[in-house]
C-alpha cells in the first residue's frame, strides 16, 4: 500500500492528464494510512520503548528532509551566484529557516513531514490505546 501510495503521489507530480491527475487526491492519505498500518503491525509483537520510538521516527523524518534542503538551498545559491545573470536569490533567510523547521512561509510540500511527525508523536499513545482497548472483555451481543 505504502508503495502504491508513493507511486501515485509521483505520478501526480509528473504532471499526467487530467483524470489521471485526480488520483493525487488519494495517494498522500493512502500513503499515510499504509505508514501507520505498517507501524501497528509491527508492534503488534513487540514491545514499544516511546524514547527509542522518538529517536528512530523522528531522526528518519527529520535528518534526510534536512539534508536535502541543505543540498537545495545551497544549490541554488551557487547557482545563482555563478550562473543567475544578476538575478537575486529567491529565498530569504526566514524562507530558509522556516523550511527547515516545516512552517508555513517556508518552500511547499513540506507539510506533509509536518503531518508524519505530528502522527509520530501520538503513535506511542495510539498503540496503548489500541492495546488497552483489546485486552478488555467485551460481553457478548
């Protein structure tokens, strides 16, 4: 499902036709509802530690996002300096800043790390609800 979900989201931003583009609209929550999917079947069988849960989920959100504006904004700051024919770079400091930290006001499409953090964070309670939730006995219908 993750993979369907990537694929259609890439489709999407390959600019297809029309009624193929529609199906942008259900690729993002596809992919986000596989994402979680996948992180309660794993620990369906494991225990969670919620401070190595944090560490793991939120380094692999943040780190490789991260390194990537790093690349793009320094890119294109080279690129304007030695090839802009005097144009000026387009992103201010606060653009930059706030990019690297999600916000609105930064570059688009970063909203949706902001939403896979937001549903890392409550992951851990989600699961211990989910897991209080089927050890209780339910009396019969």
């Amino acid at each position: 499902m993750r993979f369907i979900g990537l694929l259609i989201i890439m489709l999407a931003h390959a600019q297809p036709p029309d009624w193929l583009f529609q199906l942008r609209k259900f690729g993002t929550p596809l992919l986000i509802v596989a994402s979680a999917l996948s992180i309660s079947k794993i620990y369906k069988k494991r225990p969670l530690n919620i401070k190595e849960f944090y560490q793991k989920r939120l380094v692999k959100l943040t780190v490789p996002s991260w390194i990537f504006l790093t690349f793009y904004f320094s890119f294109l700051y080279v690129g304007y300096s030695v090839l802009g024919n005097g144009a000026a770079y387009p992103y201010s400091l606060r653009t930059i800043l706030k990019s690297y930290m999600y916000r609105g006001g930064g570059i688009d499409n970063l909203w949706i790390l902001r939403v896979h953090i937001f549903l890392a964070l409550l992951t851990p309670f989600a699961l211990r609800l989910k897991a209080s939730e089927s050890q209780m006995k339910y009396p019969p219908i």
